[in-house]
C-alpha cells in the first residue's frame, strides 16, 4: 500500500503524471521529469531473501552528491583480490533499503568467496523512480574510481520495487551492462513506453504464477487495486510478454531449450521451469524461470507474510544462486552493450543538419500556437500509432497548455547541441531552456530520420 509520503509525493506531482501519459516523453524537457505513476501506484510489501549470515565480507557505507542532494549507496566485499572483480548493482524492494541487503538478498557467500563485488544503492524516501537511474550510474563511476573492478562484467539486479528499476537500468543506463536480472517482478506498462528495450542484454527474469503483487499473467497489484485499478501506465505486462519484448531486444527467433532446477521441497506446493533462448549468432541470452504456484517471496526466502498476502515461498531453488550463474555465464552482452553509448562518430551533413533544426522549431512552435495537428504530424508515426491518435491528441493539448501558462518564447529555447546517434540514423538534440531569466539544466529530444524526414520521439533528461 502506498505510504503517507508516497500520497503527498503523488500529489504534487500530478500535474506531471498527467503530461506522461500520452506520447513517450514531453518535447519541452522542464515539464518532462515526470514522476511516473506506475512507480508510486506500485508499492510491494518488503521482502526477505534467504539468509546467508556468513562473516567475514565487509560493508563500507558511502555517500555521493546527487542533483544536489546527498545520497548514501553501500559496497559488500570480500577479502581484497589482486585480480579486478566483477561488479553487481542490487536494487532493494520497496519499504527496503541497500543496508540489509548484505544479510538478506544471498550474495554473502558468494562475495566472501571472491566472486564479485556487490554496491547497494538506497532509494529516496518515496521508493525508487525512473530517474534514480542516473543516479545508479553516477554510484556505478565512483565505484569503478575506487575499486578494483572488472568494468566488462558488470551487472543488475533487483527484486519486486528493485526489479522495476532493473528494467529501466536495462534500458537507459549509460554504462555497458553485462547481463540483468529480476526476481518477482514484471514490467509496468508505463515503463515500457517509457524506456522500451533497444539493445541487446543477457536478462533473466524470474516470476511466479501465484503472486498477487505483480500478477504473472499481468494486470493490476490487487493489494493496491483502488489506487491503481485504471490508471493504464500502472497496468502491469504479463511476464511472457515482456520476455518477448527482451528476445526482440536481442534479436531471437528460435525456440527455447527447456529444463528445471529441480524439485528440493516437494511440499512447498511449488515447481519451475527454466526456459533458456539463445541467439546462435551474437550469444546473448535471455532466460525465465517459471516457478509454478510461487508468490511474491523470491525463492529460497523465508515465508515473510502468510500466503493468503503475498503467495508460497518456493524452497526448491535459491534465487541468488541461480542469477549469479547466469550473470558469470554471460559472454556475448558485455562487448555488445559498450558500443550502445551515442556514437560521436557518425555526423550529419550541413543540409541535414539544417533540416533537423527547423523540424525542432518547428515542433515547438506549432505547441507554443497550439496546433496539435502539426504536432502529430511531427512525431514518429509508429510511436503515434502505438499511443492511439486520441491519446496523442490529449497529450500534446496538455503540454501546449503549459507552454503557454509558463509564456516560453522561441528566445527562451536554444539549440546547444546535436549529437548524431545509432549511427546517424537518429540524433540526441541538447536544448536549454531559459525561464524568467535562469536558466535550466539542459534536455534532450530524441529525433528519428525517416525516409529523410526527422520526426521527434522522446526527450530524456
């Protein structure tokens, strides 16, 4: 359920909440930091892992400068090794925070042992949002500076709320991460338009098929169904769909090899199956465990609140084991994730160029006169089709209405920058934005070229 912060939070930012549920991002980048709904509908109760109390790894608490704000973040490691270590990213769940994940999440034994580093990052107040990710990957370089580390084997994962956060790491992080994992989450439709998958990763998901909280066969968190029920960006994605939004992401066709982990606890009312595709050519791999009748408890944690709240703990397998397996199996997705970053090396002719800032002006203007025709006609039909022509109608009105509430002119906006990304096929455009004289951190409009023609399809901070 969601806490008394989390209602005042969800106040105040309804207003943004509003602008994010039309099209994939706002074009004006100081009304875009939305604060996405489907993070703070979507408040699981704390979970426990299994417990692996095993001394001798050593946690150091740390604090790093965020947007203005101090943040705390904690490193889990062993006995020093002359070798650089892998690194692991472990987001905790919601009502949780990265300290106790040293005792509760299953790493001990295998961080005591040598076999990586972990680093715990703790979420604000409210939970995670969208927008940590920057902050995950600001912790990410002050761990790299100041730890040995493997900076090709990186990874990420997190359970239930941190699973969430997994998702869009996968998706946005800078950093070119390894392999990801989840346990006891799926994707929310919000966040799946928001930030889809576009590059190919190793990720594995694990999910029951009994979890009321993040329904395997999507839906909405029926423990928090008055809060969420309708609201469509809180609408969670049936697992095997997301799946299938990750095999896309990582260009695989064929079927996958099927087996299981096993059957330890016949009378935990639990089973599984562990489907496994391979793309033959590139090696990335994407893997679910399906733990039939499990609930909302990762498997080989404790039964932390009755079934008949959270489902059956599956005793069968421990879940930490089984994604550290998959994580230092990974190959191929490392390599392949380090050239994601945008290309500096392709560029645009004078002529494109040109073409790219007058569609940019172009598209201000017609939201600054109101024309939302035009701005339909500006933006990426596929993303426009995806929304519904309705939804990009309401979308764009909205976002026309604050311009003209905050009076922003054409002088207000400059161009500082255009970076040509994917290999010139798309370009990041840096636009910094002057209100009553101060001037704004700068954003970022996503433009597309099609057949020629730039059309605009999201702005990201």
């Amino acid at each position: 359920m969601l806490g008394q912060k989390d209602e005042i939070k969800k106040k105040e930012l309804g207003m943004k909440r509003t602008l994010s549920s039309g099209l994939v991002f706002l074009p004006i980048h100081s009304f875009a930091r939305s604060c996405f709904a489907a993070f703070l509908y979507f408040s699981a109760a704390t979970f426990f892992c299994p417990m692996h109390l095993v001394i001798g790894a050593e946690l150091i608490d740390r604090t790093i400068s965020w947007e203005g704000k101090q943040r705390t973040y904690h490193i889990h490691k062993g006995e020093n090794s002359n070798n650089p270590l892998p690194l692991v990213v472990v987001f905790h769940g919601g009502g949780g925070n990265g300290k106790i994940l040293k005792e509760t999440y299953g790493f001990e034994e295998l961080i005591d042992s040598g076999e990586f580093i972990a680093v715990y990052p703790d979420a604000r107040p409210g939970g995670w949002l969208p927008d940590d990710v920057s902050f995950a990957d600001a912790v990410i370089e002050e761990v790299f500076a100041n730890e040995r580390i493997d900076r090709n084997r990186l990874f990420v994962t997190g359970a239930s709320r941190g699973g969430l956060l997994t998702f869009v790491m996968a998706a946005k992080s800078r950093h070119a991460i390894r392999a990801a994992g989840t346990a006891i989450a799926s994707q929310l439709q919000g966040l799946a338009d928001e930030f889809p998958f576009s590059r190919p990763i190793d990720f594995m998901m694990i999910a029951g098929t009994a979890d009321p909280l993040m329904p395997y066969n999507g839906g909405f968190n029926t423990t928090t169904a008055a809060k969420s029920e309708g609201d469509p960006k809180a609408r969670v994605i049936p697992v095997e769909e997301t799946i299938r939004m990750l095999l896309r992401a990582n260009d695989i066709h064929d079927s996958p090899k099927i087996s299981s982990l096993g059957d330890k606890d016949p009378n935990d009312g639990c089973t599984n199956e562990l489907r496994l595709w391979v793309n033959a050519t590139t090696g990335h791999r994407t893997a679910l465990v399906k733990v039939e009748g499990g609930g909302h408890v990762v498997p080989g944690g404790r039964q932390y609140l009755p079934k008949e709240t959270v489902g059956a703990a599956c005793n069968d397998f421990d879940h930490a084991d089984v994604m550290w397996k998959f994580f230092k199996s990974s190959k191929a997705a490392g390599k392949a994730m380090s050239t994601m970053p945008p290309s500096t090396k392709a560029s645009f002719d004078a002529n494109t160029e040109k073409l790219l800032r007058e569609r940019v002006n172009e598209l201000f203007e017609a939201l600054r006169e109101g024309d939302i025709a035009k701005c339909i006609e500006l933006s990426d039909p596929a993303v426009v089709k995806s929304k519904g022509p309705d939804t990009a109608e309401k979308f764009f009105k909205s976002v026309s209405g604050l311009v003209k509430f905050a009076k922003v002119q054409s002088s207000d906006r400059t161009i500082k920058t255009i970076t040509a990304i994917e290999d010139g096929k798309a370009a990041k455009v840096e636009i910094e934005l002057t209100l009553k004289g101060k001037k704004q951190p700068p954003g970022y409009e996503i433009w597309k070229l099609i057949d020629g023609q730039w059309f605009y399809q999201e702005t990201t901070k």
